[in-house]
C-alpha cells in the first residue's frame, strides 16, 4: 500500500513540475519589437474616439517595449502625451519607465 501511495505522489509531482515547466514556456514567449504594431492605435491618438480592441491587445502585447520606445526620442513625443496615457488607462494598461 506504502508503494501505491508513493508511486501516485511522483506521478502527481511530475504533473505539477510539467504544467509548470509548459506555463513558463507560455510566459516567456518572446516579443518583437515593432512600432508599427501600434498603428491600429493611431485613430485613438488622433481623435476622441476610444481605442479599438485590436489596438488594445497590440499595446499588451507591446508592453515589454514601451520603455525602448519611450526612450527613442522619434518615438517619445507619441508616448509622452495626454493622448497616449488615455488610451493606456482605456485598455488597462500601466505604463511606468
């Protein structure tokens, strides 16, 4: 019985340590930097208009590279305005560099 009960703990440990090992392989997906993956954005940049799904899931997406772009002065002036933090707090997103 002791060796039932030992063989069912590995095999569960094993399960646990698997599903971890796949949910960081998930997590660590690595992102490409593109600004141009931000243009869906653009509308809600340039006008009243809340931002669209689409743009909200690239600025996710995007996130890890905000603080590169923020830093590429080309790039700033799209970042560092009002327009910008609006359309971060409508998709729920916190931007801190």
């Amino acid at each position: 019985m002791k060796t039932g009960v030992s063989y069912l703990a590995f095999c569960l440990a094993v399960a646990v340590a698997s599903t971890m090992l796949l949910e960081e392989a998930v997590l660590t997906h690595a992102v490409t930097c593109n600004p141009s993956a931000l243009s869906p954005c653009a509308a809600a940049l340039l006008s009243p208009a809340p931002p669209s799904t689409t743009c909200c899931a690239r600025l996710r997406e995007q996130r890890p590279c905000l603080c590169g772009y923020y830093r590429n002065p080309s790039l700033k002036k799209y970042l560092s305005g009002n327009g910008s933090r609006k359309i971060a707090a409508a998709c729920g997103i916190t931007i801190t560099c």
